[in-house]
C-alpha cells in the first residue's frame, strides 16, 4: 500500500470511529442507572485484557469439585479441605462415604461456600480470611489439572470478548537445598530494622552467587521449557481471538532466604521466555511476615531488577484500608513499590489516599506512565472499600493509567463485565471514552515482549470496537 493510500484509510477510519462515537455515547449515558442494560452492553463491548488476574483463583468452584467427588479425594469436615491422600490428623472423610449415606448434596453446598463467596453472608466470617483461606482448601484438586483450567479461562474470556489475559500461574517447583544459607535470614532482618540499603544488597549479592553454584537456573529451564511452553503449544491457547501470557510469583510469608530464591528463580524464568512476561508478588498484605519484611521485599526486587533490567513486574500494594491495619501502615507501601522497588505497575493501590506525600506519589505515577491495577469487586468484598471511599476517581483526577482487572474471579464469583458494569454505575465522572481507554491500556501496558502481538492486539481492538459501535443507533 502507497502512503496516500495508507493515510486515506487511516483517516476513513478514524472518520468512521468518530461517526459512530455520538450515539453510543447517548445510549450509555441513558442506561448508567440501568445495571441490566449496563451488562448487555458490556457484554457485547470488546475489553482488551485482563491484567491483574490469578490462575487457581480464577477457575470456578464447581468443576474444581466435581473432579474432587469423581477422583474420591477425602474432605475435612470441618474445614472443607480437600486431600488425595487421607490425612493423619483431623476428620477426614471420602467422598464416596459421603455420597453413600446420602449427604453429598449437603456437603456440597458447604464446600462451595468455604472455596468461594456464594452462599456468604458477612456475620459468618471475615470476608478477607474466607478468600486467602480458600486456596489452600481446594488446590489438591486444581493441582495436576492445568490444562482443564486453562481451556475453562480461555473459553470463557472469548465469549465475554476478552482478547487477553496476563495471570499469575504458579510458583517455579524448586527442590534446591539451601540449608547453608538460613544463617542469612536473621542477618537481613538486622539490616532491615536499620534500613542498611548498601549491607542488604552485599548479603544479596552473596546468597545471588551462592544460588548460581547451586545451578538455580536448571529449575527456570526445566519450568519454562517442559511446562509453560509445552502447555501452551498443546492447547493452542494462542489463536486469532485470543492471546495468554505468565507472570511468575513468590509468596511474601516466605522467610528472606526461601523468598529471594524463588525470586532469582522467577526472574531468571522471566527473562528467557517469550510466554513468562513479568515476575509478581502475592499473598496477603496485611500478614504478620508480609508487614515485618515488606521494606526487605521491595529491596530484593530493586536488586533483581539490576541484573535483569528488562524484566517487568507488578506488585500488589496498598491492598489495605484503614483499620485492618495499624494507620502507619497505610503511609508507605505504595510509594516504596514505586520508588524502591520500581514496579512497572501497581496491583490494587486501594490505600494512596493515605500514602505520604499521595498528591506527589500520584504525579510521579502519571507521569512515568506507571498504571494501577483496580479490581472493584475484590476490593468490595475483601476490604469493604467501594463508592467513593475507592481511590479510582483518584487516580483519574491525576492522570494515572488505569485498567480493570477481576483478580479472582473464580472464587469472587464474578467476570470482566462485571467490573465494568460496577466501573460505570458507580463512577459517573467515566464517560465511554474513559472506558474505552481503559480497554486500550489492558493492551497498550501489558507486559507483551512481542511487539508485533502487542500491535495486532490493538488492530484487532480497532476492528472490534468498530463493528460494536456500528450497532448503535437500534
């Protein structure tokens, strides 16, 4: 195609956008009190992508269950934890035996509500412990089947027009013995309390040489090449509707030691596949290890990212409100995320509000183009903060990109569409051009290594929001 060509296309398309803009604005703003026209109409919109997402979260109970019940694992019924294999202690019992004597439905209903928010009512228990609980209870049932899940999250992310997903899969599986280096953990907790920088990243620097005489590397060789590649070719998860790429993550209750050697291993992942394209945080924020070591955290991935500067990471920060915590708390872990650790976006951020310095913090963001992760339901459900006590009009004010994500959609019991519909009932200082922005970020800050991908993902957005925007007027 000549240049004149080229511009008349790209002219007859942005002629033919802005044509069709007009009415799909009036009809949104018509039906933003309209929760069910707000679905149907989300529904129908393409979403780009979902860039805050966790995989065993993600996967719905009731297949989780079902192969549970099929596979004859034994339940504590208690807890409503799930086991292969029949543990010592506790009353556990065999899903057979319980289907024998005629109390499988019961048993049923009770598991689902301890896996997931159906049938929660908040005087039964605190809605933050329910969720985190949850994964420990049915992970021996999602464990070894990756390949239904994955299906499960790819299927359901084409019918709700969702072109994309960036989820946090697993942990790198590492047996490396590291009995020679537990000395270390009492060390960089002492430097911490003293706020050593310069003593922490010389510890950093012996336990990284340590790790590579170890041969860490074999384990993100082993990982990246017989498990997230293999999974993925064989599925064919990658197709012209629909595109996945991995972050990997560590668990931040880890002591120091175990925690940076999974850390080393998943940067080490990250930086040689295409397919792993970021390194992430999790586990509760507010947990006793989580709060003790958050500034050793940040410290270790400002040191990961000096030997593998290209390697991208979110982190989940301010994922706390007030009165979960101590209110100092509240003051610091967004900006450390941001300016120690150089997190290349933010997941949650639900407490800037209270950050110091909050108006410069958010300048700072907007400026270097650092994004903030939201996730409305999880934020409604695991920290009771919505409306206007959510910083997401916040964030807008000062220019900070935003997308929306589910986080956990499985276990919350929702989807993409619904984080929208909650996005534009809620917030009506979101016009449709907000909104489709934030669709065009879900892409344009993916953590995408592929350029020429990234690219067809925004021509394909273009394609899509066209024909969604042709419908309009009826």
């Amino acid at each position: 195609m000549n240049c004149s060509k080229l511009f008349f296309s790209i002219g007859l398309f942005l002629f033919v956008g802005l044509a069709y803009s007009q009415p799909v604005n009036q009809y949104f703003e018509k039906i933003r009190n309209n929760e069910a026209a707000l679905t149907a109409f989300f529904s129908q919109m393409p979403k780009g992508g979902d860039l805050h997402h966790h995989y065993s979260g993600a996967i719905y109970t009731e297949p989780l269950l079902e192969r549970a019940i099929a596979e004859n694992f034994y339940v504590n019924t208690e807890t409503m934890e799930v086991s292969k294999i029949k543990p010592v202690m506790g009353h556990w019992e065999n899903f057979s035996n319980i289907q024998s004597r005629g109390e499988l439905d019961k048993y049923k209903q009770k598991i689902i509500k301890k896996w997931s928010v159906k049938y929660y009512q908040p005087s039964d228990y605190p809605s933050d412990k329910l969720f985190f609980e949850s994964f420990d209870k049915f992970w021996p049932a999602a464990k070894g089947h990756f390949e239904d899940g994955l299906l499960e999250l790819k299927n359901r992310a084409i019918k709700e027009n969702l072109s994309y997903i960036e989820t946090q899969l697993t942990t790198i599986p590492c047996d490396l013995n590291t009995d020679n280096l537990q000395q270390w953990n009492s060390v960089l907790r002492k430097y911490e309390t003293g706020r050593n920088e310069k003593a922490v990243f010389n510890i950093l620097d012996t336990l990284w040489n340590q790790l590579l005489q170890k041969n860490i590397s074999k384990y993100a060789d082993v990982f990246n090449t017989q498990f997230v590649k293999t999974l993925h070719q064989k599925l064919s998860i990658d197709d012209s509707r629909f595109t996945m790429r991995y972050q990997n993550f560590v668990l931040r209750f880890m002591e120091p030691v175990a925690l940076f050697k999974n850390m080393m291993l998943a940067f080490i992942s990250a930086d040689q596949s295409d397919l792993i394209v970021g390194v992430n945080l999790v586990s509760p924020e507010d947990g006793e290890t989580s709060l003790k070591d958050y500034w050793l955290h940040m410290l270790m991935f400002q040191y990961c990212h000096s030997r593998f500067p290209n390697v991208k990471y979110s982190l989940h920060a301010g994922e706390l409100c007030l009165g979960l915590v101590q209110p100092e708390q509240l003051t610091w872990h967004i900006r450390s995320a941001v300016y120690l650790a150089k997190a290349s976006r933010i997941g949650h951020g639900v407490d800037i509000a209270y950050e110091d310095s909050s108006y410069q913090l958010l300048r700072y963001m907007a400026v270097n183009k650092i994004p903030v992760e939201i996730n409305l339901a999880s934020n409604e459900f695991i920290l009771n903060v919505k409306d206007s006590r959510h910083p997401i009009t916040l964030y807008k004010e000062f220019g900070v990109p935003i997308v929306i994500s589910t986080d956990d959609p499985g276990i919350l019991r929702t989807n993409i569409t619904e984080q929208y519909v909650l996005l534009a009932k809620r917030y009506k200082s979101f016009s449709y051009a907000d909104i489709k922005e934030i669709v065009y970020n879900s892409i344009e800050y993916s953590f995408i290594k592929d350029q020429g991908k990234k690219k067809q993902l925004i021509k394909d957005l273009d394609e899509r929001f066209l024909q969604f925007e042709a419908k309009f007027p009826f």
